[in-house]
C-alpha cells in the first residue's frame, strides 16, 4: 500500500527551480517575492461551453507547476479566475464582435447565469477527471465589477485611458513599453495593427487601443451601471482587477496558453503596471499549442475534443494527462487517437507493475538515486518527459519492489496518476482468488504443471496475472 506523507516533509531545504520565463526570453532561477510563498494566476474558461482538451493542456501544466513548488515546500496560493462576461470574440465572417456566453444563452433558450453555471459545473468536474487540484479561489468575472471600475476610475485619473461615447479605452502610445512580453512593440505598429482585429470599433483614437469598459448595446441582457453608463468590462481587464485583488499589485507567476500572450496577457501588463506603477508579474510561464492531427483545433475542422469525448470512446482520462506529459510543456503537442492509445497502454503498463509491488512488505526507504535525479528534472523547467524517463527506468531497475512502490508514490505527487489509488484497489484480492493461487502453488509444488497453467488463465479470468518469482507467486493487476 502507498503511504501519503506531507509534501513539506519530503523536501527539506529549498531547492533551486529554473523556470523559461516570456518575459525575459530565457531560463531563470525561481525566486520568489515573499520567501517561502508563491503567488500563481491562471487565466481560466469561459463558460459558453466544454471546455476542449487543448485548454486543458494548458491547465494541466499549471497544474504541475503547482505541484512541482509544493514538492519543493512553497506554500502556494492558486487562482484561476472564470470568465462569465467580457470576452468578446471575432466573427470569422463579417468580422462582428459577439458575447459567447449570451449567444449561447439565446441559442438555448437559457439565461446567461445558467449557461455560466452550467459550463462552469462540468469544467471542475473535468478538472477532477484530470486529476487537477482545485485552485485556491476561482473568481467569477461577474462578481469582481466594482474591483474592475475602481481599475478602470485611476487609469483614467492618471490619463492612461479616455471616454468615447459610453466606452473606455486604454491608450496603448501612453504606456511607452507596451510589447515586451510579445515583442509587438510600438515601433512595430503595421505588425501591432495586424494583429488587434478591431474592425467594429470606429470610436478609438488609435486601432491598437484597446476596450476597458464597453458600452451596452441596446437589449443588452448581460450589463452593470457605471459612471460612463450601462455597460460590461473588457475581458483583459477582468483578469488584472481579479489576480490584483487576490495575490496583490506585483505576484511571482501568471500562466496561460501561447495564444494568450497576445494581446491578453501584453494588455494586462499594460493597465496593471499604468494603474500600480509597479511590475505586474515576475515570471510569466506559457504552454504551447495542442494540435490535432497536425492542424490547430477549430469548430470547422472538426477536430475539438473534450473530455468527455475521451471517456465516451472508453479511454481513462488520465491517460490524456499522461500523453501531456510526454511533451514539454513549451513545445507544441500533436494529439491523435492513436497516440492517446499509446499513453493509455503506457499508463496501464505501470499500474500493473505498482498492483505487482503492493504484495511487498511496506517500507519508507525509496530509492534515493532517482528521487534526486526526479527532482532535478521537475526543477529544471518542469522537464516531464525527462521525468517519465526517470520513472521508467526505476521500474525496469534491480530495486526491490517495496523501494520503487516507496518512490512511485512521491513521484505521483506531481504526476498526478492516481498510483495510490491503484495500490490500493491491488491490495483488494477476493477469497476466490486466493484459494485459486493456494491450489496453484500445491500443483506446482507438485511438478502438475499442467494444472498450475489451467488455474493461471483461470486467475487471469478474474482480472489478475500470476508471475512467478524466488520469492514465489506475485498478482499483476490486468487493468
């Protein structure tokens, strides 16, 4: 059986953490602001719909972040905030600006409330499929309005952003480092233009100028009184007023997918640092795309999966976070059917070598040469397939079983696996299967090999396999 220890009691001292940072372009050694504390904001969903597995891939490496500073004894306070309003997208065709969430509302006949909650709800049911911790706080855009007008009120105050009929926009030439996270700089304004589709807002003083508040439409159901009149906040706003609110006006990490860095994440920056006149975030972490079958996941092609598409096709879900791990969380991960099914016989393979160990006496001595080569790899980068290296070849290694099951078992704390879990349900061998291998071991003893071999695929019938080692008959789970 896998013993649970606290995470703080397995590393003792404070372990250097090299993280690649977007803001400065390379690796950097982890330091935090407040010692011993790490503040961590995650740009989460927006509830319109199931969230599709490439966002959660993106979640999944926040996740492991989380995991990997815990391990390394960081109290961490996790936000990641719920995007129920605000963020405007694009038509592809007409290039008009709609609200998904109250398109979504109107197609079903719902209120924009339900479809937030309803989204909401199946999101950390998702979330607990995946294995991935519960954030600290998960704030809802439509609660923190007040927190966003405040925002909104100083950066006007300070003549970073003007009125222009009921709208505000935050005027991107006053903030002179605007683009140092994307490189889309000031002086890269043909390239800048390109990038901000804005064709549908003719009130601005320049294009790159971007929405803080909008003012409502009429029949607008989703909107707020202000002191510009009824409106509704932009969506990169939200997220600079909610990550302040909770982890203060500087904080250690701010995650997202590489699509969010621009413009979302270069305009937080760029309102954040106008309003505080402080460095927003120290260490911005961002994870690359998931493509499906070479191409970019889209509603056209056909090709966005989500959770539940993976468990209807009776896949375990956790065999899609093992297929994340193989790939480092900065490079672009090709998802396939066919790859999910090489993760699922992976992730089967080595719960049937933890069901193998539970049959050893229990022990708390691990095998110290890969735990250190483990921590090496999840503090350079967060190296996972350098990891799931290291715990294969600690499978495959002269270690008794008890010392690998030991050290499986701290690995599963950032790997997330559900390797105690499966120990478990291995230590659950029925009366019938017993009396099977007590039959078996007397033909043996016996040289009726013959009959030892029937009462094996009898065995393997009831889900187990029999190995035969010196020490005698050891059962393999067949998952």
């Amino acid at each position: 059986m896998v013993t649970k220890r606290a995470i703080h009691d397995t590393i003792v001292a404070m372990n250097d953490i090299f993280l690649t940072n977007t803001l400065t372009r390379k690796k950097e050694k982890f330091v935090p602001i407040k010692k011993g504390q790490v503040g961590i904001y995650i740009c989460g969903p927006t509830v319109y719909r199931d969230i599709h597995i490439g966002n959660f891939r993106t979640y999944i490496m926040a996740d492991i972040l989380r995991r990997v500073l815990t391990y390394n004894g960081y109290k961490v306070k996790h936000i990641k905030n719920i995007t129920d309003v605000g963020h405007m997208r694009i038509e592809e065709e007409g290039g008009a600006a709609f609200d998904p969430v109250i398109v979504e509302a109107l197609k079903q006949g719902k209120t924009p409330q339900e479809i937030a909650e309803t989204y909401t709800k199946q999101f950390f049911a998702d979330e607990k499929r995946l294995n991935i911790l519960p954030a600290n706080i998960y704030p809802r855009a439509s609660d923190h309005i007040r927190e966003m007008i405040e925002l909104i009120k100083v950066l006007l105050e300070k003549d970073y952003a003007y009125e222009a009929n009921g709208t505000i926009y935050f005027n991107v030439k006053k903030f002179v480092s605007y683009g140092k996270l994307s490189g889309n700089t000031l002086n890269k304004i043909d390239k800048l233009l390109e990038a901000v589709r804005v064709a549908t807002e003719t009130d601005k003083k320049e294009t790159a100028d971007f929405a803080l508040w909008k003012k409502a439409e009429k029949g607008r159901t989703l909107k707020w009184p202000s002191p510009w009149g009824e409106g509704f906040p932009g969506w990169h706003i939200e997220c600079s007023a909610m990550s302040m609110k909770y982890l203060g006006t500087s904080f250690d990490v701010h995650t997202g997918g590489e699509d969010n860095i621009f413009p979302h994440h270069e305009d937080e920056i760029a309102q954040s640092e106008a309003a505080t006149g402080k460095k927003f975030v120290n260490y911005w972490l961002h994870g690359g795309f998931l493509l499906v079958d070479g191409k970019k996941m889209a509603r056209r092609e056909g090709n966005v999966y989500t959770v539940s598409d993976i468990i209807e096709r009776g896949y375990n879900p956790l065999s899609f976070r093992y297929l994340c791990l193989t790939a480092h969380y900065r490079s672009r991960l090709n998802f396939t059917w066919d790859s999910l099914v090489a993760a699922e016989n992976a992730l089967s393979n080595l719960y049937r070598e933890i069901s193998l160990y539970v049959s050893e006496s229990k022990t708390n001595i691990g095998c110290a040469e890969y735990e250190e080569r483990f921590l090496e790899a999840i503090n350079d980068d967060l190296d996972m397939p350098r990891v799931l290296s290291v715990v294969w070849e600690l499978v495959r290694s002269p270690y008794p079983p008890s010392a690998k099951l030991e050290s499986l078992s701290k690995f599963d704390q950032i790997l997330g696996l559900d390797f105690e879990k499966v120990a478990k349900e291995s230590k659950k061998v029925s009366s019938e299967i017993k009396q099977l291998m007590a039959k078996r071991e007397e033909a043996r003893a016996a040289n009726d090999f013959a009959k030892a071999d029937t009462l094996r695929k009898k065995i393997k019938a009831l889900g187990y396999e029999v190995v035969d080692t010196n020490k005698g008959q050891k059962l393999k789970k067949i998952i």
